[in-house]
C-alpha cells in the first residue's frame, strides 16, 4: 500500500481546519452589543484573532491527539524511540508562521486604532473660564477625531470627572450637571476626562471604548452612539475598597428626546432658589416668617394675625 504524502494530509487538515475556525471566528457571540460607530472596528479585529486562535487550537492540539495514537507504544515494544536530531525546514516553518501573523496584526491593530481616533488627540482644545470641572488644558493621551472627523470640532463637548467612587458629568454650554452621561444616537461627541484622586477608567463595553481618568493628566475620549438605548459604564480600573460599586449608565436618545432632556434639566437649573436658600429667620416676627406660606394654606393676613396674636 502506498503511502499517502505528507503535503496532502496537510492539504486535507486545512480544507477541514479553514471552514471551522472561520465560523468560529465570526458566530462566537462572545462581545456584547455593539452600539457606537468604533464597536465594528474592535470587532473585526477580535473576530480576525479568534479564527487564527481556533485554527491554532486545531493544529496543536489535533497534532497531539493525532501522534498519542499512531505513535503510541505497542504492546510488547520495548525499544528505544526513533532518534531524531531535528529538522531544520520545520523550524523555520513554525517560527516563520507566527512570525508573519504577529506582524500582519500588529499593522492591522494600528489601522483600527487610527480609524477610532487614537492618533487625533489634542487637535481641538477645550477652553472654559467658568467651569466646574476645572478643564482647560488639552488633552494628548486618549482617543480623538478619526479620519472622517478631522479638523472638526465635536457636536458635543462633556467633561466627566472620576472620583472615589462616583462619575461625575458637566455640560459646559449648557451648565447642567449629572450624575449620568445622556448623548443624542448619531452624534460625534468628546468627553473630557479628568480624576481628583485616583485612577479611575471610563469603560463603556457596548461602545468598545475604554480610556483612563488620571489626576492631573487630562485624557479625551470622543465617540459617535449608533443605537439609542441605556448602556453601563464601568470603572475598569481597581480604584478603592467600593470600586465595584463605582457604575453609572450613558443614555443614548433619538435627537428630539436629547433636546428635551436638555431643556428640562435647563430649567430645572436656572429656577430661581429663593425659597431653597436658608434664610436667617432671628429677626423676622411669626407673621413675617410664616407670610410666605399664607397661600398654600388658603389663610389670609388677617386670620394669621389673630392666630399668632392668640399664642
């Protein structure tokens, strides 16, 4: 019987191998949902590694399965093994093999990291005079403007600050603060990262977005929502004892809801907090003091007169 050459069992193993791990590289419903526009960038790029993942698992462990079979010892063989010094085409094969990967993915990793705007930080400073968050410097470490958004400034400009152990988002133009980062889908927007205390880092899976919050080093992070909906935001960071805890949510709305939500919170914080602030009530008479309230109480002057005149 003629025995069959080795180059087409190894054509036969990558018909097989081939097929498997790219299904495997692009059904594995491992990364959850990808709601911005640099989620299919990352996506791409993990599905490419897990196929050369799985075919790498295929071969190796098929080759050890493979030769615990055929070459396992016989019964009765007490011989010595096959001596064998080495092969130097094989090792230039499986150094040269990974060689070759871990190139193309290296040139692969840094065209997604451009497309994402990892080289477009600091092209457009953020200026405030009046800011609560205290963030005038331009930020150089973080992810920016992208090829498509180039010298154009973001349709909205948040400043997130992290602290132990709680987010804290301001909108400068705007002035309304809170305690959740609310953006409308389709919008290119940049948040401003700083922190007081620690490290802390602003982590949204479903944007596959990640960037650090450093004391004193301001970062930037400016991404485009695809999907309306709530997703979670995650410090991802080891920040303290109740780093755990330290979640909040980005609420990504269809443009007239994003509208509304601004002017609600708008009035809400440009009412007039007469009545809120504490007053010093040690001159005031019970009548003076309590006049503010007469409507409320359905009671004219002249009944709370007498009432106060009665005690």
């Amino acid at each position: 019987m003629q025995k069959v050459p080795v180059s087409l069992w190894t054509l036969l193993a990558g018909m097989i191998i081939a097929p498997i791990s790219i299904w495997v590289g692009q059904n594995h419903h491992l990364l959850p949902e990808a709601a911005s526009q640099q989620a299919p960038l990352v996506d791409g790029f993990f599905n490419i590694m897990l196929t050369i993942a799985t075919a790498l698992f295929l071969v190796v462990e098929g080759t050890i399965i493979i030769f615990l079979i055929v070459y396992r010892r016989r019964k009765g063989d007490i011989t010595d093994g096959v001596l064998i010094e080495g092969n130097l085409s094989l090792e230039i094969f499986w150094t040269a093999i990974p060689t070759v990967i871990v190139i193309v993915l290296g040139i692969y990793s840094v065209d997604v990291y451009n497309q994402m705007g990892g080289f477009g930080v600091g092209s457009h400073p953020h200026h405030q005079s009046a800011n609560i968050m205290n963030i005038s410097q331009t930020a150089n470490i973080g992810i920016g403007e992208n090829p498509q958004t180039k010298n154009k400034p973001a349709d909205l400009v948040v400043d997130v600050k992290g602290i132990q152990f709680a987010w804290l988002f301001n909108y400068p133009v705007s002035g309304i603060s809170a305690g959740e980062l609310h953006v409308p889908v389709g919008a290119d927007v940049q948040l401003n990262l700083s922190a007081d205390d620690v490290i802390h880092s602003f982590w949204v899976p479903q944007f596959r977005l990640k960037q650090d919050a450093i004391p004193g080093v301001p970062t930037q992070l400016r991404f485009t929502a695809t999907k309306p909906g709530t997703y979670p935001v995650v410090c991802a960071e080891l920040c303290g004892g109740y780093h755990g805890s330290m979640r909040t949510q980005v609420i990504v709305h269809e443009q007239q809801d994003f509208d509304a939500w601004m002017n609600e919170n708008q009035i809400a914080d440009n009412q007039e907090m007469n009545h809120a602030v504490a007053m010093n009530s040690e001159h005031l008479s019970p009548s003076e003091f309590l006049a503010p309230y007469t409507d409320n109480l359905d009671v004219n002057p002249a009944t709370l007169k007498s009432l106060v005149m009665s005690h």
